[in-house]
C-alpha cells in the first residue's frame, strides 16, 4: 500500500507516518527529515538546502523529485510506503504519477489532515525530537514516559529544529497555501483523497487513518 499524508506545518504527518510505519511495516518516506540529514551531514544537497529550509520556504522541485525517485527504487519501499512531506507542489505530484507509472506502482490513498490554523503554531513551537532515534515529542501533547527520557531508544538527547519558531511558520503557511493546498482538487479529482479530523488525539487521528485505509 502507497499513501501519502497531506496537510499543513504540524497537521501531524509525522506523528501519524512513525504510528503506520510500526504498526504495518510501511516505510516513512519524510523529505523533511531527509533534507535534514543531508544538511548534517554537509553534503551538496544539504548546503544547497539549508538556507531555503531555514527561511521557511520550498526547496527546488528537481532536487526533491530527485531525492524521492532514488529513495522509491530501493527494495524496502517495494512493500509500500508512506510519503511524508512529499509531494507539496503540481510539478512534484506530476514528477511522482510519473515515476509510480514508470515502475509499475499505484498510489493507493491520499490522506488530507485537516487542522484549524491556530493550533499548528502551538504544535510547532512546542515540539521536540530524540537526538538519537528521531521519535517525536510536544511539551504538552505528548511527553516522554519518563521525563527526559525517549520512550523508544533510552536517549536522553533531544534536538529541536531551526524552523520550529512563530516567524517562519508564517513562511512555511504561506508555502502551504499557494503550492501544496491546489494538490488537495488534485486528488480529490482522481478520486484517492480522504479526509481525517487532525484537530481530535493522535490515536483518534491514527483510528480515523486505520478506518480509511481498511476501505481500501
Ligand atoms: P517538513 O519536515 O516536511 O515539515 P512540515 O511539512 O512543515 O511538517 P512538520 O514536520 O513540521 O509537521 P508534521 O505534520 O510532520 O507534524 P508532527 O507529526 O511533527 O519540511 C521542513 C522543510 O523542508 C520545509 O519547510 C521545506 O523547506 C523542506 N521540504 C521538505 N519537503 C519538501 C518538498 N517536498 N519540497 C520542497 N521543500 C521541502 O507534529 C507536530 C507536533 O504536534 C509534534 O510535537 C507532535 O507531538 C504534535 N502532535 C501531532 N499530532 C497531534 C495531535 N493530534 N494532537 C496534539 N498534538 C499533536
């Protein structure tokens, strides 16, 4: 099964992508996160992407096309995939029919988490991750078991990112609304769009997912 999981800074892709990817064995394809070892790793695509990351705004449609065609190749996506942060732009969702088309893949559904504007600066600004595994945390919504503590690894590193601040969510909204919210006609049009309440828990939200992709 081939998803991808749309909607806005904070709407929750990630939490939702780490929950399938657990509970199903689907691979977590995040460009966000792939952007961001590229970065730490120093390497031309990280240096190219840093400064646009950092400001808010969309990285080139050909670097992450690119990214994503090699990534979708490798044998582990052969028994599905989730597609986290991608595509967020017409071209990258032309580039994407393209290459599922070209190797014999189908995109399954296409979940759109819808959640009111106000409530994504809160999740924003209030998250953190393990430095060590990369498991998702919020001051409020959700803490390690024991403070300090990851829950997955026993970590007690913990990064959070350069983006996560008030001013450049207003960037990352703004890229939202002009180049990625036109893919929800997009999909809907083709017929693999559904829509989960991103505003109720985050196991309401991964009960909604799991009820849509039982239909299908
Ligand atoms: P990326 O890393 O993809 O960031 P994003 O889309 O802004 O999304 P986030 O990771 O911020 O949020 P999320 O929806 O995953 O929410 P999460 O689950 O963490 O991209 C970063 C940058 O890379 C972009 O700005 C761009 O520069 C570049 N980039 C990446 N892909 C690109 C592409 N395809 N093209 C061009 N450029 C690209 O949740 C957020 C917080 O809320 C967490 O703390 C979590 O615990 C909490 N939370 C989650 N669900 C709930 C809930 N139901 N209730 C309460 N709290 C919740």
């Amino acid at each position: 099964m081939n998803l991808i999981l749309l909607g806005p800074p904070g709407a929750g892709k990630g939490t939702q992508a780490q929950l399938l990817q657990r509970e199903r064995g689907l691979v977590q394809l995040s460009t966000g996160d792939m952007l961001r070892a590229a970065v730490a790793s120093g390497s031309e695509l990280g240096k190219k992407a840093k400064g646009i990351m950092d400001k808010g705004e969309l990285v080139p449609d050909a670097l992450m096309v690119g990214l994503i065609r090699d990534r979708i190749a490798q044998p582990d996506c052969a028994g599905g995939f989730i597609l986290d942060g991608f595509p967020r732009t017409e071209a990258q969702a032309k580039a994407l029919d393209q290459m599922l088309a070209e190797t014999g893949k189908k995109l399954d559904r296409v979940i759109e988490m819808e959640v009111d504007e106000k409530a994504l600066t809160e999740r924003i600004v209030g998250r953190y991750t393990c430095a060590v595994c990369g498991t998702g945390y919020h001051e409020k919504f959700k803490r390690p078991k024991v403070e300090g503590v990851c829950d997955v690894c026993g970590s007690k590193e913990f990064v959070r990112r350069k983006d996560d601040n008030a001013e450049t969510m207003k960037t990352r909204m703004a890229a939202y609304r002009a180049q990625t919210e036109p893919l929800l006609p997009y999909y809907s049009g083709r017929g693999v769009l559904r829509k989960v309440d991103g505003m109720a828990s985050m196991d309401e939200v991964h009960r909604q997912i799991s009820g849509v992709l039982a239909g299908t």
